[in-house]
C-alpha cells in the first residue's frame, strides 16, 4: 500500500485512496473513491473529459490533482515554525587514483550524516581504469541500479559529470564489467576528508572499497563528489506513514471537493452530468470545510497541523530540521 522508497511525494499521497475495479482485489488502500457517497467508477466515466479514456483514468486524475493540491497546503504547515536545511554535506574526494590495476574492483560511498530525511547526489566521478573505449559503470544503492555509459581514455584520469541520486543508505560504483582493470585510490591520512576511514564532522560521506563484491579498506577506480541534501519528499512520505488513516481521509475529502467541481463544470450530456446544480455546489462546498476540519482540526478533535507540529518536535535534532519561530524555538529551549 505504501511506497517503500521516497522518490515521489505526490505517489505518498496517492497511495492513501484507490479506485475499486475488477483487478484491484489485492491491493490495499484506507480509502477508496467510491467510499465517497454516490460514486463509482461508472459516474466517473460519465463526467470523464475526452483526454480520460475511461472512468478508472479520470479517478486517478482526480487523486493525484488532489493530492498535488493537498501537498501545497502540507507544505504551508511544514513551514509554520519549522524550516529544512538545503544541503547537509558537500564533498569531493582529496584522495589519488594511482596506475596500480585490479579488476572486480570499486567503491562503496555512504552518507553519514544524522538525519532519517536524507537524499544525497553524486554529480561527478573521477575514474581511472587501463582501458580505452566506451564501457559502462553501475551504481547500484541496492534498490534501483542504473548505469552510465563512460568513454575512457588508458591511464587517464577522466572526471565524469552525472545526475545520480538516491535516498538509500549506500551505493556501490564499479564497472558492469568486472574485468576492466580500475586504479587504487591513495589517501593521505585514513581520515582525510572523502578518502574513507572514521566518519567526522567534516566528512559527511564514508567512503570503502569493494573486490570481488566484498568490501574492504582499500579504494577502487573512483573519485566521488558527493552531495548530502535534505528531502523533502522523504519528510512528507515519512509524516504520511505516521498517520495514514488521516491523511487518507483528508485527500478523500479534497477529492470529492474535486469531484464535484468537476460534475458542475462538465460539458458532457448524461443523467450524471445533469444532476441537481444547486446540490453540485452544496456538495463541493462541504467537502471543502470537512477537508480544512481536517486539515486545521477542530474544538474537538487535532488535525494534520497537529500531527505535523507533533513530528516536527520530536525530530527536532535532526540535522535536517531547524526551528524559526520564536513560539517554537521557546519550546524547544524552555
């Protein structure tokens, strides 16, 4: 039901409500849209604009309209006090590569900075390998590999620019093919900044080795830039987790707001298009006020501000996280 990884926080949200047809038997969601009160799949269709092409596709447009406009109003409350960090750590190797060859060999790169809402970046590579021509490195955070297409150059130090990124805890970088012969990394001190050994304050990236697979001390083939970001995806993902009943039924209320904005502003000429006008508007304008009830709370009962001051709080040592208002930065230090 939830996503796993935290590449995408609109498909976080989405998650959270489904749409019910004949091969949805095994998926598992806390709401469906047609727990919306005289909706299905069928009405769907019968309002679907001409780009839908079925009422299960317009359901799903509706969801994720409505989660991107949720996650608008998230971020507005994410910021009430609470401020993220950009970039956490940036570094580039100060280690040498030098013309002594082994093959099966790389790196291992890990970020070490403390913070669970981390996404780093390698935006560029320095290889050098005993090899000329095109070959293919794989970095591979042990979710999603993907694979770069290199052109060396024998005993040339070759700076590589890359788009690499991930939310993993570690990557390992080495060549799809084992026997291209890679150079050994040297490192002034065991821990230099970006040549490996004991994590510090000023390296925020622990760099290994690998051969044959297995890691060691010894360095491979690769000088990394690396990047340590903070993400806002893996914050909204990992909020949605706490609660997901709630943020579910709060994206259910916004998507039947949408839903009948959609049924007032149809060209389409059916039964389902032409219900009561009076009662369209009725109704958008009460899912409207349930969804800000629980967006906002009430007298009665917390809402998703509460949820997110609440998680906010208690994450507030992470290196990710920071307090700007005064209100807060009194309840953090009081």
């Amino acid at each position: 039901m939830f996503p796993t990884t935290f590449s995408d926080k609109v498909e976080c949200l989405e998650s959270l409500v489904g749409v019910r047809t004949g091969c949805t038997v095994d998926e598992q969601h806390p709401f469906w849209i047609e727990d919306l009160e005289g909706v299905d799949v069928s009405k769907l269709a019968a309002i679907a604009k001409p780009s839908n092409p079925n009422g299960k596709d317009f359901a799903r447009q509706l969801i994720n309209n409505a989660s991107r406009q949720m996650l608008g109003d998230i971020e507005l409350l994410l910021n009430d006090g609470y401020k993220m960090e950009n970039i956490v750590g940036d570094m580039c190797s100060t280690c040498s590569l030098l013309p002594v060859y082994t093959v099966n060999a790389g790196i291992i790169v890990k970020p070490v900075v403390a913070t669970k809402f981390r996404k780093w970046r390698i935006p560029k590579l320095t290889i050098l390998a005993d090899v000329t021509g095109t070959r293919t490195i794989v970095i591979d955070d042990g979710v999603t590999p993907r694979n770069y297409n290199v052109n060396l150059t024998a005993g040339t130090l070759m700076p590589i620019l890359l788009d690499y990124s991930t939310t993993e805890k570690s990557a390992k970088i080495s060549f799809s093919d084992p026997t291209v012969p890679v150079g050994q990394v040297s490192c002034a001190t065991p821990t230099s900044c970006g040549c490996g050994g004991s994590p510090t304050s000023n390296n925020p990236v622990h760099i290994t080795g690998m051969l044959n697979n297995i890691e060691v001390s010894t360095q491979y083939g690769f000088l990394p830039c690396v990047t340590v970001q903070c993400s806002y995806e893996s914050l909204v993902c990992n909020l949605l987790a706490q609660a997901p009943n709630i943020f579910g039924l709060t994206l259910l209320y916004k998507v039947g707001e949408l839903y009948y904005d959609n049924l007032k502003v149809s060209d389409r000429n059916n039964d389902s298009v032409s219900y009561n006008e009076e009662n369209k508007e009725e109704q958008k304008k009460n899912y409207a006020r349930l969804y800000w009830a629980k967006m906002k709370g009430t007298s009665g009962m917390s809402g998703v501000n509460k949820i997110i001051g609440d998680y906010l709080k208690k994450n507030r040592a992470d290196k990710c996280i920071y307090c700007e208002s005064k209100i807060v930065q009194a309840y953090v230090t009081g």
